[in-house]
C-alpha cells in the first residue's frame, strides 16, 4: 500500500486548558469534506457527533527489553485496529492526547506496529499552548516542553490573553526549543484549518519541496519597528549603547500584520546577507539596503529618514529599540516631536536559553563518509536516543548522485534518497530537538564525518 | 517394492457455497450442529445461513450502535453472544436471531466474548473489567478492574478464567471469586491461548514474541525472532502443536517430549501476505490459515510441527475469520469485502486420521 492510500493521522496534544477541544470541534464542525475519526483521550466535551468520536484511556506500553522507542501506545493499537476495518467511513483521524501524554510513544506506535503502519500514517503532530500559562508550565513539567519538542505545529492559542511584548518573547522561547517547527498564533483556536491537517509532516519529500529548510529563521536582527510617517525630513535618533556599532535595513511600505512583518523580516534577512554600508552620522538612510551606522561618537547620534510620500517605514534593527534608546523625530522650526511606532516586533536572536530541552542545528557544505556518519548517528542515538525526541534533516553522501532525506524519533530512524543534486551547491543540514544536548560536541562529531 | 511410499493424505477443497453480507465480516461460526452458519460485519449486521446450502435463514443490521466487536456461538449451537462498541452485549437464539437478553455494561468497548466449555457460563471483556453472566443472562461475576484494557479471555477449565492484559496473565476462580494465580511478564500481550487441558498458556507479545508458562510446573519459556506481532495463536485438540504467526509464515511449536524449548519449531510457508486468521479443525492436526492476500491454506501437520499443505483456495481478499465445521469437512472463510466461501473439504488417507474421514 502506498503512502497515499494510507490514511492520515494527525496527534493533537497540549496541557488541560489550552484549545484542544475548542480545535477540535472547529475542525469537525468546518465544511472541509473530510470525514474525521476522532480518537479521544481526554474525556471533553466534544459537543458534535457529526465525526466518529471514540473514547480511550491512554495506555503506554513499555517492552521487555526496557527499550524506549519500542514503547507504544495500546489504546491506540486497538482503537486503530478496529477503524481501520471500517475505513470506508472516514478519510482523516485525529488522535487527542490528555495533556499529560508524552508524544514519544504515540508517534512511535506509527512505526513499531506493523498493523498500524500498513494501513495509517503519521501526518503530523500538533501542539497547543496556552500562551497566558505556557511559561510556567514549561518550567513545571517535562510533557509540556516535549510536548513543544515534537511539534511540526505549534499554535500559541489565546494570544488576546498576552501582550504583543509577551508573545514575542514566548515564540523565540518556543523557537529556541524546537527550531523545525511551524508556529502560528490564534485566539481562541482559530487556526485555517489547512495549517493543522494534511501537514505530511514525516513525508521529507513533500516538506524539503514546500520549504527548502527545515530550520526556521534565525533572524540576525532582533527588533522591528513600524512607523507610520507622513511626508518630510525625520531624524533617527540614538543615544550610547552596548556596541559602536549597530546594522540596520529600512524599508518602505512595511505593514503591520504578523504575515506582513513575517514578509518584511524575509527581505531583511536577504539584505542583511549582503555587505554592510558603513553610514556616518548626519548621513541619509537609504531604503532597502544593509547599512551599518557608526555609534562610536559620545552623546546622540542622529541619521536623516527622507519620506517622500505618506508612508509606513519598518526598521529592522540588529539591537532593540530601548538598547539605544532609539527615537525618530519629527524637527520643525521650533519644535521636535518624537513619532512613535504604531507596532513592534521582537525577533529570535541567538542567546543563551535556559530550557533543558532545545534544539541543536547543524548545516554544513560538502560530502560525508556515509560509514563515518552511520557510525556516528548510531552511536549518537544509542547513548542519547532517549534525549533525542525528534530528528530531521538531510545530507549529502559522497558519490551519491542523490540527496539523503532522513528523520527520527527517538532512536527510531528511516533514510531515503530524495531527489538528485543537479547544479545545487552539496550541503548537510540536521536539526536534532532533544534535552541537555550539547551541541559542541554534536557539531564535532559530525565534522569528523565530512570528506 | 522400496520406492511406494506411504499413501500421505491429501485433502482439497471442494466447490460449495459462497454469500455476501453488507460490510467487513469479522466473525463467523457454527451452529445447531453445523446446520447454520452465522457471520457478523464490523457495522453489526448479522446473517445466519444455511449450513449445506448458503441460503439465508435470517438477517438483523444494525445490532451494536458504532459496530460489532465480537460474536461467540455456544457449545450446544443454540444460542450465541454479540458485543460491541455500544457496550452491550445480546444474547440471541440461533433459529430467528431472535434477542433473548440485552446486557448493558456502559460506555466502553465489549471486545471479547467466551462460553465455557459447558455452556453454564458466558465471559465477557470490556475496557479492564471481565464479567461472567449464565446463559440466561444473569450476572454472576465481575473483575476488579485489570492494570489495562484486557486483551484476550479463555477459559481453563469449567470454572476457572484465564485474562490477559498488559504484563500479565490471571486465573480466577469465578464461583469462589479468588485469584488462582498470576504469571506476570512485562510485556504488551494480544494474544493468549491455552492448550486444551488448560496447562499450557501461550501469549503472543507486542514485542514480536511468544511467552508459554506451564502452571503445573511454573516453568516459562519466551520464543523470540518473530518478525511482526504474533496476534494469532491456534492449539491442536491435543494440545501438542501450537500454530502460532505475526507475519505470512507460520510457526509451530511442539510440546511432544521437552519440547518446545530447545527445539526446532515447525515452518510453514505458504502465503505472500500476513496471516490474518489461524484455525485448528476440532479433531487432528490439520490447520488452516488465512492471509490479507486472501488466499487460505490447509495444512496436515507432523509431531515436529511441519507438515504439507494439503488444500488451497482463494477467498477473494483479506481473511477476516476462519472456521471449521463441527464434523471438519467444511471450512468457511469470511473476508473484508463481505464475501463468504463455504468450502467442502475432504481427505482421502489410507489410515482413518482421527477427525476427518
């Protein structure tokens, strides 16, 4: 049977509290054409009886052999084994975990069983958090940051509930910890539906052609204002900060949406990758470019923005805002005003965290030994499998025409040729979520891999 | 004249009769003596047929809200039990289908079925409980509830209860309502057989094993290497062959002598696909077995476990259930399109082989 004749199935998982039956019955009750079984295993109110709705209790099984990722998920195995005779009545499942699940056996029962895998695929796993408690939840339990660590999707629900500062903060925290994961915010569960179904998220290929990446962004800016001006001659003005100097892009007609300052943020991203203009104060900030401005000067320095017409201009700012105490000011004749943005935006920047669990990348150019690597991976996963939740990546192997897709969970791990090379410049890219990895060592390891 | 070997039995399936029903056939059996046959689909239709012909006598759809779990024919063919994801279980007479009682144990899942030996008393299995009524469908006694979902129920002998579940296997005396022993193994069983004087008890494990125990002796033995989960365990009348599988082979275990451990088991190979169903006739060792490719086999087996196949048929697709005819010269098979194939069997053998003529 082929992957497409497979039925998908997708793990909603998240603390009590945080959406998941809010999502739930969002999903069923959305006209979508799907027929939805769904499995539960917290005991909510699932107010709709238009999909199959079935009741377990979580039941983990662990193996003999005290091996982890052997450990799987009973419920599932029955419940599963029972739909699947009747799979001409639903084309979707949805698996509900309880909030103190551990997704590592349920994504393993995918695997392991052979019943299961012949006629099921995990599609994806998909995490609630509720952004007003997530911060203290993390702290307090382990589910709750793996819970994080296996999500292809990660909806940061009641944001209404927080400040836009706090949310900023919350998704580069979230992001540190699990760099392959998708994260979209949402209040009161209110997700496009397409982003929680149908992610094939363990299908590299069709991941690796919608996204050439598995890593989102690392931005190399850590602050985004946008200000809406009117026509005329502004100041941007800095006081002394931590560096002599700061880069910066500027860019006309920024908007001021999530999606907006996402598309903004790509832009910048690509300018930053080039050369740095070295501006001198006094100087006029071009649009569109990567400058750096020079800070070394004692007191304000101020840079000139010139608008020629009423419009939104978006900083994107290595340091923060408060860092310089940046300001643009409007000079008139006699007086000088000081425009404040109509929104801000923190971005991801490297820094030390503090959560156990993180995740770990590795990206490289050239070829590996495939012995050396299988060697190292193997030996990687043996000693910190349990560590490991989940893997991703893909590699190039030295004399193979073809790009190396790999994934795992836990020790649990399948590759597979991809598609071939062609002209693309050969690199590596892993990303390993996991607790107390050190990723040093893992870097080096992979390096005595490389040719 | 040294190159006439022994007249080996040789069997085959002969044309009989085939029917459908509305949806996945998931259980089939015998009864009034053969006469009838009953098939229930996953949907909970139930259908009983003509024994010689195929000709429908009956049929109720509909009967478990959510579906049919599981179904069990008593030992006299007179009455049988369904359960299913309504959490009730019907108890109903074989000539109309007619309900005789309705039992309602809640919300979870009935998914096993047992008579005793007897027919005095009916074991049923939801979520982590067992219960055992009589036949007339009063209540006569309930399990605490198990360590998880129980996996498999069997009686060991007229008043004595077998469970499986994860980690363990328990013996209950339901009269005296007492634990007569427990065997414990860490482990995921979904599957428990026992040899027919009750002694030896075979689990297959989630882990690709096989766990035996022989309670007269508390020795315990674990067959490792299968290559999927061995769901399907079938003993001989004897109790000395145990056909065993989790993928398209069969393995065959032999208690002759101080086997099976130590030993060599016996290897059938006759299917492309897993099996999906394992059957011993009532009498000899003969068994048959049905693959998700829906092919079925007969195979006439030695003391060491290996033995020839001696019938094959195809059953159109998977082979949700298997059953032999109380006098073995019948087999039916049901399958996952509904279909089901009634199949003549006959053996001509030299020597009268205990159970088939």
């Amino acid at each position: 049977m082929s992957i497409k004749d497979k039925v998908p199935v997708t793990i909603l998982t998240g603390f009590l509290g945080s959406g998941k039956t809010t999502l739930l019955n969002r999903i069923l009750s959305e006209e979508h054409g799907k027929r939805i079984a769904v499995i539960e295993n917290e005991y909510g109110e699932v107010g709709i009886d238009q999909g199959l709705v079935i009741n377990a209790d979580e039941e983990v099984f662990e193996m003999s052999n005290g091996c982890i990722c052997c450990t799987v998920r009973g419920d599932l195995i029955r419940v599963l084994g029972n739909l699947m005779k009747r799979r001409d009545k639903f084309d979707y499942v949805l698996v509900e975990t309880t909030g103190l699940a551990d997704p590592g056996p349920v994504a393993q029962t995918f695997f392991m069983d052979e019943e299961i895998s012949s006629e099921f695929t995990l599609d994806g796993i998909v995490t609630l958090v509720d952004a007003a408690h997530i911060d203290q939840q993390l702290g307090r339990s382990d589910e709750s940051s793996e819970q994080v660590a296996f999500a292809d999707v990660l909806v940061l629900n009641k944001t209404d509930l927080v400040s836009v500062d706090a949310l900023d903060n919350l998704e580069s925290r979230l992001r540190d910890m699990n760099r392959m994961t998708r994260i979209i915010r949402a209040e009161n569960a209110k997700v496009p539906i397409e982003t929680v179904l149908n992610l094939s998220a363990f299908d590299l290929d069709q991941i690796l052609k919608r996204r050439p990446t598995f890593l989102e962004p690392e931005y190399p800016f850590e602050w985004t204002g946008v200000y809406d001006l009117d026509a005329g001659k502004y100041e941007l003005m800095l006081e002394e900060g931590p560096d002599p100097e700061m880069s910066l892009v500027a860019l006309v007609n920024q908007g001021e949406s999530e999606e907006e300052l996402k598309d903004g943020a790509e832009s910048s991203v690509r300018l930053y990758a080039e050369k740095a203009n070295t501006l001198e104060p006094g100087n006029t900030i071009p649009y569109g470019e990567h400058i750096n401005l020079k800070l070394e000067d004692k007191g304000n320095k101020s840079f000139i923005l010139n608008i020629e017409k009423p419009s939104k201009i978006g900083l994107f700012t290595q340091h923060t805002a408060e860092e310089f105490n940046m300001k643009v000011i409007k000079s008139e004749e006699n007086n000088s005003k000081e425009m404040p943005f109509i929104t801000e935006r923190f971005w991801q920047a490297e820094h030390e965290h503090d959560d156990e669990v993180g995740s770990i990348a590795i990206e490289r150019f050239g070829d590996v030994d495939p012995e050396k690597l299988n060697t190292w991976m193997g030996r990687l996963l043996s000693e910190k499998g349990v560590d490991i939740f989940r893997t991703k990546g893909f590699i190039s192997y030295s004399g193979n025409p073809r790009r190396i897709v790999f994934q795992g969970v836990h020790m649990l791990f399948t590759a597979q040729p991809d598609k071939e090379w062609g002209n693309e410049p050969r690199r590596n890219q892993l990303v390993f979520i996991g607790r107390n990895l050190n990723e040093k060592e893992m870097q080096e390891g992979f390096d005595t891999c490389l040719i | 004249m040294p190159d006439i070997e022994p007249f080996t039995p040789r069997g085959m399936f002969h044309e009989g009769w085939t029917a459908e029903v509305n949806d996945y056939a998931i259980a089939c059996g015998w009864a009034l003596k053969g006469k009838q046959f009953i098939v229930g689909d996953v949907a909970g239709g139930l259908f009983a047929f003509e024994g010689d012909t195929g000709k429908i006598i009956w049929k109720k759809e509909n009967t478990h809200s959510g579906g049919l779990l599981a179904m069990a024919i008593h030992p006299d063919g007179k009455i049988f039990a369904t359960s299913g994801q309504d959490g009730n279980v019907q108890i109903c007479n074989c000539h109309e289908g007619k309900v005789i009682k309705t039992l309602d144990l809640g919300r979870g899942w009935v998914e096993h079925l047992k008579w005793s030996n007897d027919g005095f008393f009916l074991a049923i299995a939801s979520s982590k409980k067992v219960y055992v009524f009589n036949e007339v469908g009063e209540e006569k006694w309930i399990s605490e509830d198990h360590p998880s979902t129980v996996s498999a129920i069997t009686w060991s002998n007229k008043n004595e209860l077998a469970t499986a579940c994860y980690g363990r296997v328990t013996f209950f005396d339901i009269l005296n309502n007492k634990t007569n022993q427990k065997l414990e193994w860490q482990g995921s069983l979904v599957s428990m057989e026992l040899s027919p004087d009750g002694d030896i008890v075979a689990c297959g494990s989630q882990d690709n094993s096989v766990h035996f125990w022989r309670r007269s002796t508390g020795m315990d033995a674990e067959m490792t290497g299968y290559p999927g989960k061995p769901s399907h365990l079938s003993f001989d009348d004897s109790g000395k062959l145990l056909a065993t599988s989790g993928s398209e082979r069969i393995t065959v275990w032999s208690f002759i002598g101080n086997g099976p451990e130590g030993t060599m088991p016996g290897e059938l190979c006759h299917h492309t696909e897993p099996i999906s169903s394992l059957a011993f006739s009532n009498k000899g060792m003969l068994v048959a077995s049905g693959s998700r490719d829906g092919s079925v086999v007969a195979s006439f087996l030695k003391k060491d476990g290996n033995g020839d196949p001696v019938g094959a048929a195809f059953a159109g697709d998977l082979v949700g259930a298997l059953s032999w005819r109380p006098d073995d010269c019948a087999l039916a098979a049901v399958n996952a399109k509904g279909v089901v194939n009634v199949w003549e069997f006959k053996v001509r053998t030299n020597f009268f082989s205990k159970g088939f003529k």
